[in-house]
C-alpha cells in the first residue's frame, strides 16, 4: 500500500465533511491528513491522504465523485506536487542545557522560537512531514509538552 492524496473540491455546506468521510469509514480506511480550504470561488477544496492499493484508491475516488456536493475529484501524484505542514511546539519548563538543545534543533530544522519565557518555549517548525516527525522525535516527551500540527497540505507543480 501506498500513500494516496486526493484533492476533492466541493460546495463549502454543511455535513460536506460527513459526506466525504462516510465511505472511508464504511471501508475501514484510516485518513491520515484532511486540511480544508477555501478556494477563491468560495468553493472548499479538500486535501485527503490515505494509505491504499490501486483498485481501492480507484474505487474511492468513483465513490467519492458520485457524493452530492462534490464538483471533482483530482489524484495527486506526490512526486509532483510540493507538500508542507506547520508544526507548533511547546516545551516543559526546561534547563539551560534542553534548552539550548531544543533551540539548535528548531533552528537548524528551519523552524523559530515565537516565545520564551520562564524557561519554557513555543516554537513553529514548517516543512515536509518526515523531518517534522524527525524533530519531534529527536526532542521526545521530555523535553515536548504539547504539539499542534496542521495537517499536510499540497498543491500541484507548475507545468
């Protein structure tokens, strides 16, 4: 099995949520990621990332392009596609050392420190999910109290 994305644009009303989830559930599929977004026309687009073979990814996507608010239904190719994810972390009360450990790990990741204070830090951390999880790893329940994450989000390459 593979990672599957589908980009699902669909009118943004109520239960639209519901709808799309529904036959994922029936099938006993687990979404991975959903982010949702508003598209300049006030149409939602839908972002689902699942893991499945072929004929089921196929057979999901006719089912899904027959549910009622969906305009369309489009299978992104990863490869050909740039993916990112926010991450915001927030620290125990730490000692000079974690603390100076879990800075070096944010910076050298990319990621900011939005706030310190009393020895305790807030971090945002954003790029492709496989180095996120490396840092949150790296720095483990120790040091991390608390994670928000965004769910990876995707759009297609140019050309």
């Amino acid at each position: 099995m593979k990672t599957r994305i589908f980009s699902v644009l669909c009118e943004n009303v109520p239960g639209v949520m519901m709808r799309i989830s529904r036959p994922f559930t029936r099938r006993q599929i687990n979404l991975d990621s959903i982010t949702v977004g508003i598209e300049p026309t006030g149409l939602a687009r839908i972002i689902l990332m699942f893991k499945e073979d072929d004929r089921m990814a196929e057979f999901m996507r006719r089912v899904l392009v027959r549910v009622e608010p969906i305009v369309s239904v489009e299978v992104i190719e990863p490869e050909r596609s740039i993916v990112r994810e926010v991450t915001l972390l927030k620290t125990k009360k730490l000692n000079k050392k974690q603390l100076l450990k879990m800075v070096q790990q944010i910076e050298r990741a990319g990621g900011r420190v939005l706030e310190s204070k009393n020895n305790m830090v807030i971090a945002e951390l954003s790029g492709e999910h496989d180095e996120i999880e490396r840092v949150i790893n790296a720095l483990g329940p120790k040091i991390l109290k608390e994670v928000a994450r965004s769910g990876q989000v995707l759009i297609s390459r140019v050309g």
